[in-house]
C-alpha cells in the first residue's frame, strides 16, 4: 500500500491512479487529518508526501514518522514545488529517503517509488548464527565456536533448514522432500543416519539439533 498525502485532488487522484495501473494498491489523502487516522488502521509500505499542505505541513508529518518507533522505517519519499536546494537538504535531513520536484511525471514518481523499496527491503541474512554454530551462506561454510566443520552437501542443507526455521519441527517425511526432493525412493533411516553423522560433526554444538519423540527434529534454541 502507498500512501499518497497531496492537496491538490487533480495530482492526487492522478498519483492514485498510476500507481494502482502499475501494480500497487494506493490511497490519496488532502491533508494530516485524513492521513494520521489512516494511519492507525494500515500502515503503508511506502509514503508520498507533499510539503504544502493545508493543516500539518509535510516536514513537521515526517519528522513525527521518524520520532515513532512504529513508523521510523517507513519509507518517506517528500514532493515539493520548491526546487531550491536547501529544501531538498532540509527534507532530506530530516529523514526522507527520496524527493519528487514538481512537476514530476507519473513514471519518474513509479521508478523512484520502485528505487527506494528495494533499498528498504532487507536482504535475507547471509550468516546464520545459532548457539555456537555459525552459517556463512554466501561462502557455503560452517564454524562451531570458531572451528571450521567440514560437512557433506546434504548435512549442509539439513543444518541451514533448520537453521533458518529454529524452533520448528520438520518431520521425517519433510526432511525428506525439503532436502532430497519428492521424487527421491528411500526410508526416512537416511534422515536419522544424515541426522546422526551431522550431529558428530558439531561436536558439542551437536545437541541443539533436537529429536522430538514421535514427530522428527528440531533446531533449539539454547544458547
């Protein structure tokens, strides 16, 4: 969801408009008093916020975003007539992540939009960490308390499922079809065995991975 705040109906319903024909769901707002209500019942993925506005201007809105827990990470991206320098700095000081000159066109403000979430996005985490297990995913390699474990592609795929699902439990059956894929013919034996050998290799890291009585495993998350 965007949030479009903008006084002017013409721009705004226009904003509104090629955002839902890009893809997006949005919303347009003329002033803070509609926008801080909407606020407290969704909150967006995103902001366009004109600097002018008839009650709340835009600067005194986005530093209160900011000065919230709730909503400091959302992001801000400022539209304003002025085209001096100093506003932009102001805006962008005070916590914006972009800006739109007006007039801007449709495209610009859809790219722009596009630009500022996916630097918003977090990547997935490239280490994993669990105990005394570390995970670098991006150089495929394991320590356990700083000691380097050599392990086999298959006990690798184990350890990083549950590593980046810790406290759940996967059956036997799961493991199966996660690791070795639905068209793999064996008995859920090979799971115990890749289970048992992984185990050895942690060492004394190697009880955080659990067996849950009756039900398959789990990573646990003692520290």
């Amino acid at each position: 969801m965007i949030y479009c705040v903008e006084d002017e109906s013409t721009i705004r319903d226009l904003m509104v408009y090629t955002l839902k024909a890009s893809g997006f769901d949005a919303r347009g707002f003329e002033s803070a008093s509609d926008f801080w209500p909407a606020m407290k019942e969704q909150e967006p993925a995103l902001i366009i916020l004109d600097v002018m506005l008839p009650d709340e201007d835009g600067l005194t809105i986005l530093k209160a975003l900011r000065s919230s827990p709730v909503t400091v990470d959302i992001p801000v991206i400022m539209a304003t007539a002025k085209n001096s320098e100093y506003d932009k700095v102001i805006g962008l000081d005070s916590g914006a992540d972009d800006y739109l000159s007006k007039p801007f066109g449709m495209m610009e403000m859809v790219s722009r939009i596009k630009a500022v979430l996916r630097r918003a996005t977090p990547k997935q985490a490239e280490v994993l960490a669990c105990g005394g297990i570390s995970m670098d995913k991006s150089r495929h390699t394991v320590t356990v308390y700083g000691a380097p474990v050599s392990l086999t592609l298959k006990e690798y795929e184990l350890l990083k499922l549950f590593m980046e699902n810790p406290d759940r439990v996967f059956t036997r059956e799961v493991l199966l079809s996660e690791i070795w894929g639905n068209a793999f013919i064996g008995e859920t034996r090979t799971v115990d065995v890749h289970i048992g050998t992984l185990r050895t290799k942690l060492a004394q890291a190697g009880n955080l991975i659990e067996t849950v009585r009756g039900v398959g495993y789990r990573m646990g998350l003692k520290k």
